[in-house]
C-alpha cells in the first residue's frame, strides 16, 4: 500500500518595498498570523520569525551589527 503524497499549500504575502526598509534598518510586520522581521544588514535582506526560540521574547527589535560567530 502505497501512502499518499503529502500536499502543500503555497502563500504569497506582500512585504515592504526595498527602500522602506534602509541599509541597518528593519521591518516588522505580521504575515500569514505570525509576527516576521525583516532586516537590511549591508544591503542584503533577511527575514526571521520574530521569537526568540529559547525564551519567545521578540528577537528582530536589537540592534543590527551584521556579525556572525560559528
């Protein structure tokens, strides 16, 4: 017996334009019922659900360095 294939539902959500969100600068916004950043570090975008996994504060509202440590 074969299981049947699993289905997904594709969401488009509209964001800000680029130049609403400046080079350090972020947007935050809520889409599809979660609360999403979106965060300009050095001209490149990068989005994250805004809770910190750990403790569920906000994580997308510090500051923007652009630094990362493996």
């Amino acid at each position: 017996m074969t299981a049947p294939a699993p289905t997904f539902a594709i969401r488009r959500y509209v964001g800000p334009k680029v130049s609403d969100v400046p080079e350090g600068g972020r947007f935050i916004g809520e889409f599809g019922g979660r609360s999403i950043g979106i965060l300009n570090v050095d001209g490149r975008f990068h989005a994250f659900l805004n809770r910190c996994p750990h403790l569920g504060g906000p994580l997308c509202r510090g500051e923007v360095i652009g630094l990362v440590y493996a």
